[in-house]
C-alpha cells in the first residue's frame, strides 16, 4: 500500500519515495520473477489512480515496447 503521505502525489514523487524503493527494486525483481540479472529489464512504478481510495501500487518490469516475443516469467 502506498503511503498515505503519498497519496495524491505524482509519479515522480511516489517512484522516488524510499518505503516504494523499497518494494519496487531490483532485488524484489529477482525474487519474483527467478530471473537473476536485471540487465535489459526496465522496472517502473504504477501508482494508484488519482483520486482512488484503494492505494495500491504496482511495480512492473519489462523490456520496452515490442521487446517480449513471448510469455518471460511463466515456469519459474
């Protein structure tokens, strides 16, 4: 969830916060997907919505656009 603090804010802000760095990383990126090398991968943050009351956020990875032929992280 993102911090209260930060609800409201823009991307730049919320991307920058520590307690999201924390989350959306590259170390939380090898954990997940068992991909060990973030190289080639760009990770970006989602906030919420402006106005939701529901204050997740997302962190996504991918390699740019048109970049994966084919599904990456399945059967790990």
């Amino acid at each position: 969830m993102l911090p209260v603090a930060l609800a409201g804010k823009g991307h730049a802000a919320i991307s920058a916060a520590p307690a999201v760095r924390t989350v959306c990383n590259e170390r939380t990126f090898r954990l997940t997907s068992g991909i060990s090398y973030p190289t080639g991968w760009r990770l970006e943050v989602l906030p919420p919505p402006d106005g939701d009351v529901d204050l997740t956020y997302r962190c996504l990875a991918g390699r740019g656009v048109d970049a994966l032929a084919a599904p990456t992280l399945t059967d790990r």
